[in-house]
C-alpha cells in the first residue's frame, strides 16, 4: 500500500505540478487545489484545544467557526481518543522499528516540501492553505526577530515535514496532536485529561502506570519514549542522516514543538536533566511563531526559495533519508 501511494504521488508529480487560485473572503484566504494530484487533508488540533492559552484577537476562532460546528471538534476529539488509547510503549516501538530505518524515500529538504504541499490542515477555520506556506510564514517570522539565527530559520521552514506520515498513510493520531511520554503516568493537562487514557492497556500495566513508570528521574527527555507522531519522525530523520548539521537546540525544537505539556504546563521536569531546562526557552521562543493566523498576507515563495535554499545546502544538503 505504501509503494503504490508514493508511487503514484510520484508519477503525478512529474506530469503537473499542483496550482492554486484563491479569492478573498471576510479576511480569509481558500485556496483551491486541482490538477491531477490531490490533496490530502488532516486536522491538526494542537492549537485547536488549548484551554489554558489565552487567545488573542488573531487567535483560530473555532467556537463560531461553522466549520467547527459542522463537526471539527468531535473529529478532534476523536483524534486524541485514538491516540491515548493506541500510544503504548509497545506501539511507539514498532513505529520506530518501521520507520526510523529511513528507508521509504530520499529526497532534498525542498523536495520533501513541495511533497507535503498536498497537505491542508482543514482543523483551521480561516485559512485554508498547503502545508509548505505554513513552513515559510513560520520560517519568515522566526528570522524577522532573530535575523541573526539562520539554523532558526531553517528550523521553522522544515519543523512540519515528518506530516508526511500521513501522505505515507498513517492515521492521523499518529501524525499529530499533542505529544507526551510513554511509559509513564499521563499528565492531567494532555489534552481531555488523564481520564482520556482509561483505554491504553499501559494504565493496567504497574510498571507503567505510576508518575516515573520505567524511567528514573531526572533521566533526561533523550532517554525518553514520547508518542509517534510527526515531531518524532522528523527528529529521527535528522539523527538518522549524517548530512544534518543543525545544532541541539533545533533538534530541540523538532523533537518537542507540540509537546505541549512540558513547554505550556511545566510538566515533566521530574524527568528532565540540566540539559532539558536549558534547550526549554528555545521551544517556547519557538512556539510563538508556529501559529496561523487570519493574516491575508501570504509569503512570495519562489522569491524566498533561494535564501532558504542557501540554507538547506548549509545545515541539511544534498538528498536525505526518509
């Protein structure tokens, strides 16, 4: 199934590429895709569900979205019931015994972009786009305050790319959403609570079911089991590949951008070492600038292609493992 989906993708790919028009409506941008190749649409529901983050005027209105009342937040909801009832320590294994031989696909970071471009995060009510303007609007704001932090730059361009998972046919709880360790006792701010995991066959399980379950404390987060998701897969696609120069603090930022309940909810420091608190403050400057926002204003990616391509052939050149 997987060689026939890449297989296909690719051969699609090579005869058109996809286009887009757009038209304006109440301050919001729909594009529409056609062509031959399809889009394939996720919810994302990490910013969907944050009761404890106060949002601000250019904060996703989901509560008078229609979108969201014709049946966004029970797709939500439905997502996170999968994903804390599948995540076990035994699943988050298998995924990486499966993927982390990175031996799916090769291609450049570019090229993985222009892949993932067939995603549209459908979870945001005001702004339906591809994936890759994410990418570069999230890249764009990082270096319009840190102009001087180009790994940053790039780290905002490539920090969604492991969503490719769910163009290789992984169901969205595994994809996306809040992440959290395995192994343990959940945390009651995981989104939906504690509660949530009443399913997970690991709550059953003593060596897995008390606050360090099979962890020591202050082990470090490197020596923790988190949730599959695609945060964990793009990390592992730059452990795995020697081309990867960025430094910690990226691969940082990558592991835990939707680890949620450790950079919002200072959860899970009885797991972390020094190295953890210091790489903290990267992930919360990151999460500021990995939102949507209801801007019509989209960025000219063919004009900023070559100043990000000067970038990938610094810290991540040539053709990578996927």
């Amino acid at each position: 199934m997987f060689r026939e989906r890449e297989e296909e993708i690719v051969k699609q790919s090579k005869h058109r590429r996809p286009r887009y028009r757009a038209r304006r409506r109440k301050q919001s941008c729909i594009f529409y895709f056609f062509g031959e190749m399809e889009p394939v649409f996720i919810i994302d529901p990490s910013e969907l569900y944050r009761p404890e983050i106060e949002k601000g005027p250019d904060f996703r209105n989901f509560e008078s979205s229609k979108k969201t009342n014709d049946g966004h937040m029970e797709k939500v909801k439905n997502v996170y019931k999968n994903m804390h009832t599948h995540q076990t320590v035994q699943f988050v294994k298998d995924k990486q015994e499966h993927w982390c031989k990175l031996d799916k696909k090769e291609m450049t970071i570019m090229e993985a972009l222009e892949f993932v471009n067939q995603l549209v995060d459908e979870s945001d009510p005001d702004l339906d786009v591809p994936n890759i303007y994410h990418a570069f609007q999230t890249a764009e704001r990082i270096r319009e305050k840190h102009p001087d932090k180009e790994w940053f730059h790039l780290v905002g361009l490539i920090h969604d790319l492991g969503k490719v998972l769910a163009i290789w046919n992984e169901p969205q709880w595994c994809v996306v959403g809040d992440t959290f360790p395995v192994g343990c006792l959940p945390s009651d701010s995981i989104v939906y609570g504690r509660q949530s995991f009443v399913d997970n066959v690991d709550m059953d399980n003593p060596k897995f079911n008390t606050k360090l379950g099979i962890y020591k404390e202050n082990c470090g987060l490197d020596n923790v089991l988190m949730s599959w998701g695609h945060d964990e897969y793009m990390y592992q696609v730059c452990k795995g590949n020697d081309r990867c120069k960025l430094p910690q603090e990226a691969l940082y930022v990558i592991r835990f951008h939707s680890f949620y309940p450790w950079h919002t909810n200072s959860d899970y420091y009885h797991l972390c070492n020094n190295e953890d608190i210091r790489m903290l403050s990267w992930v919360k400057e990151f999460n500021q600038f990995d939102l949507y926002s209801k801007s019509d204003e989209l960025p000219d990616i063919e004009a900023l292609k070559p100043y990000y391509q000067s970038l990938i052939d610094h810290y991540f050149p040539g053709k990578i493992k996927w």
